[in-house]
C-alpha cells in the first residue's frame, strides 16, 4: 500500500488561473481532508468529504471547492488564483469507524503550489 | 473557536538531555489531542494521541485539562528525533474524524 498519494507535485501557476489538484486515500480509507499549510505555518483545515459529500468546511472562500468520487478518491479546484494561495496543499485520509481506531489521519506528500 | 498554541518555534538540546515540547489549547469541549511529527523530506505522521496512551519512540504526552496542557516528552533526546513537531486537537466526536486544528509546529534540533 503506497498511503495516500498526491498529483501533482508542484505546481505553478498565474493569477486569476483555476487549478486542481487530486488525492488517491490509504487503501481502505473513506474520509478524505484537504489542509493548506503556508510557510512556517501549521496545516489549515480547509474540508472534509465523506460519502462524496462535503461534511465540514474550514474558513475557507468559495473560491475553494471539492469533489469526491465514488472509489474515494479526492479532486480540490481553486478558482480565480490568489499570489496568497501559494502553499503546500496536504490531502489526510481516514476511516468512518468506531473505536480506538477513529479518527487517525493519514497525510500524503502535499502538492506544492506556486501562483506568480 | 479551536485553537492550538505552540509557543517555541525552535529548540535546540544535546543528545541524551530531556527534551519537551510544549503545547497549550483552547477548546469549550473536551477534545482529543495529538501530536504529529514531520522528519525532513518525509509526509507528516502521526507520533501519538492521547487517548491511546501509548509511548512511542519514548516519546510521552499527558493531557492536563486543568492547564489545557498536552506537553510532548522524552526523557534522553536522539540525534534521529530531530524534526518538525505539530500539536493537534479535535473536537471529541463520538467516532466521526473531524477536522484537525494545528499550532504552528517546533522545529526539534537535537545537537551530537
């Protein structure tokens, strides 16, 4: 099992450009997060999808949206690009389930973004 | 609101010192702690949660819920614990996998 992985990479793009990044989760997971981390910044929650549903969302604009698809994998488009939406962006998956188990997040290697 | 105060960005001890890392929380429930650990060039991973109360590669972390504390200890730092440390919190769910809110992360350097 390769854990979560990420594409792709990096990233560079201009202002005002639409870009999407995708996550494939661990095998067996179900619950896919996205989180931005900026430089010298912890991860920011951005949401959270759970039977292709988007269950919570951080403080985020709309500007931010999602998908995911029915094998649980996980789409992130940000439109109208910002030079402050520069970042990592971290993809977490997670299994829906009861028990000590619950709730442990796996990350992926993050896509780096660069808007110029 | 979450929140998670990370207040050393840097620390620096010598090998075989005790080493903590210090974490504060603000949170009107009662959450479920975590720290996640990043080494260089790899993804970030989890190092432990508290509700496990596991010690993992001698590392320890005890909630204080009187001091909204979940400090993060080893008793004889390595040179290989040398990297990147996040405290996380998460709102205490009953079993769903909420949102992680994260401190800004202390970089660990542990002197030879």
């Amino acid at each position: 099992d390769a854990g979560v992985t990420q594409s792709p990479t990096h990233l560079i793009k201009t202002r005002g450009q639409q870009v999407t990044l995708r996550c494939s989760p661990k095998s067996g997971h179900d619950t896919v997060s996205w989180y931005q981390q900026a430089l010298g910044q912890g991860p920011q929650f951005i949401f959270q999808y759970y039977e292709e549903e988007e269950r919570q969302r951080g403080n985020f604009p709309d500007r931010f949206s999602g998908h995911q698809f029915p094998n649980y994998s996980s789409e992130l488009n940000v439109n109208a690009l910002l030079l402050g939406d520069s970042a990592l962006y971290l993809c977490a998956s997670s299994l829906e389930r009861r028990g000590l188990a619950y709730g442990t997040q796996y990350f992926g290697p993050g896509t780096r973004l660069t808007v110029l | 609101a979450q929140r998670v105060t990370q207040p050393e960005k840097l620390l620096s001890v010598f090998k075989g010192a005790p080493v903590e890392l210090k974490c504060n929380y603000s949170y009107s429930g009662s959450p479920e702690l975590f720290w996640y650990v990043q080494y260089s060039r790899q993804r970030l991973q989890l190092l432990l949660r508290h509700i496990s109360r596991e010690s993992i590669k001698g590392f320890t972390a005890d909630l204080n819920k009187g001091e909204t504390s979940f400090h993060l200890k080893k008793p004889f730092a390595q040179e290989e614990d040398s990297a990147m440390y996040y405290c996380a919190l998460t709102p205490h769910s009953g079993g769903s996998n909420y949102k992680l809110t994260f401190g800004k992360g202390t970089l660990l350097t542990v002197n030879p």
